[in-house]
C-alpha cells in the first residue's frame, strides 16, 4: 500500500540515479528551457492579472518571484514541475468574486490531499476528457496570441509567431523555444536600432492648436492649460518600449503641485501595440486615477 513517505524514497534514492541520463544535453536543456519558460510565462500572466483584475495595492513582482521561487523550491524537492502564475485561473475566479485567499487555499489544500492520498482518480477520468482540456487550452493560446491580436502586431511579429508555432508542430518544444527566442532577439534588436517611440510631449497652453479659438477660450486655455499634458507615441509599441513609455508618464507625473489633471496619449503615428503595452497603459491608467489624474488615449491604430 502507498504511503507518503513511499514518494521521498522514490524521489531520494540517491544510489539509483542515473546520473548519465540526468547530465545528458538533451536533458539539461529541457530543464533550461522549462525553467526560462516558467519565468517568462509569470511575468506575462503576473501583468494580465494585474491589469485585468486590479487590486488596491500594485504587485510587488520582487514578492510575487520571491513567493513563486520558494514554491517551486519545495516543489522540486518533492519531484515535480515548476510552475507560475496562472491568469486564466485568477481572472474567473475574481470575476466570480473571489477576492479572498480561502478561495486559492481551498483549491491547493483540495490537490494536496489527492497527492497525498494517491487516490487513483485517473482511472475514473477519461482520456478524452483530458485531451479535450489540453486541446482547449492550446486553442485558447492560439486563438488569443495569433488571431485575436493580429492587428496590434506588426508583420515580423506575426512571421515569428507562425514560424515559432510551425516548428514546435514539425519538431519539438525545445527547438521552437530556441527558434522563437531567436527570431524575437533579432526582432527586439531591429526594433530598438529605431527611433524613440516618444515622438513629443507638450503642454495644452504651449501648443497651438489649428481650431480657431476665441479671445474667452484662449484666455482660459492660458490660465489652465499647464494642467493639460499631451503625450505623442509613434512607431511600433512592443515589449521593449514599456519601459521608455513609463518613463514619460513618470517625468509627467512627478508627484509635484505643477502635475497635470488630464493626460492625452496621442496615437496618430502609432503603427501597431502589442498586448504587453495595453496592459501597461492600464496599468498607468489606473495608477493615474490613485491620485487624481485622468489618462485619454486618442487616435487609436486600427
């Protein structure tokens, strides 16, 4: 009869390793990969939380790496996967109102007991079922990041989302992981090589607009416009310019008493925004609202 402590002899049973099989290439490169996965598939999911279920208090990602790394520590110590934040699991979870820890407590102390019994629930589940949630998780993926965000991503961009997934159909993960990595530094490398994607930022009072104002209007666009900002974006808004792009809200917005009421996002020169910018412009948006301040995005692309 199985017992838990049946798991940490399997597990450490040190004389048996084999150690050749555990030092093979192919090997080791499945944990790098694994492991590279893990982290680049929390950081993805840590911002669609925060952005599509915004708490109170922003997410400390220092704590969060922290709090995944411990648990995957003790995970690896009791044989299994590493693992990551998942938002397809948090987003329903807090539409139904969960916003409470029982309800996360609940569901681990739930497969923690099934661990620990061995209960064989496998056999009573079928095969089919199984697939059909792989199935509808791998569609789900495929549907969001190749389908449903194409016209925010620019033609490299969909080139190497297609070729990536065509050689993990034709080879394996490990080698559509290298590939995709690849093609996306060359990518990333292009795309930097451009100019800013911060075209110009203006005052309402110091810009002069080409409608015409009257002698009352321009009086009171003098008095208030410096509360008035206007942040012109261009270009192709990836991953890599979420840092520029913050820090032009940040120089904006100082904490200062000459902060401005109204932030307008002029997009007229933008060409394409993938996922990873819209969640920061929420992100920016809702940290705006915090301390009274309003973000309008203006001439979106597409």
């Amino acid at each position: 009869k199985w017992a838990p402590k049946d798991l940490f002899a399997n597990v450490y049973d040190v004389p048996n390793w084999d150690m050749q099989a555990m030092l093979n290439a192919g090997a080791l490169m499945r944990m790098v990969v694994a492991a590279i996965l893990c982290v680049i598939a929390a950081v993805i999911n840590m911002a669609g939380i925060e952005a599509n279920a915004p708490q109170q208090k922003s997410l400390g990602l220092d704590a969060e790496f922290m709090a995944l790394g411990r648990a995957n520590i003790v995970v690896g110590m009791l044989g299994g996967h590493p693992g990551h934040h998942v938002a397809a699991f948090t987003l329903p979870m807090k539409k139904d109102g969960g916003t409470r820890r029982l309800a996360p407590w609940t569901a681990a102390c739930l497969w923690l007991a099934v661990f620990i019994s061995s209960a064989p629930l496998s056999s009573y589940i079928p095969r089919f079922f199984l697939g059909g949630c792989f199935l509808q998780v791998g569609f789900g993926l495929a549907r969001t990041f190749l389908w449903d965000n194409r016209k925010g991503m620019d033609r490299m961009s969909m080139c190497i989302a297609w070729a990536t997934v065509f050689v993990a159909v034709m080879t394996d993960l490990n080698t559509a992981f290298a590939a995709g990595f690849g093609l996306t530094a060359l990518n990333f490398m292009r795309l930097s090589m451009n100019a800013s994607v911060v075209r110009a930022v203006e005052r309402a009072d110091m810009r002069h607009s080409p409608v015409y104002r009257s002698a009352s209007e321009l009086e009171v666009l003098k008095l208030h416009g410096h509360r008035i900002m206007v942040l012109y974006l261009e270009g192709y808004l990836f991953w890599g310019t979420v840092d520029e792009i913050t820090a032009a809200f940040t120089d904006i917005i100082d904490g200062t008493d000459d902060d401005p009421e109204v932030i307008f996002v002029d997009m007229r020169y933008v060409t394409g925004i993938e996922l990873s910018v819209i969640n920061t412009l929420r992100k920016l948006h809702r940290l705006a609202n915090n301390v009274g301040i309003r973000i309008v995005l203006c001439s979106l692309p597409g």
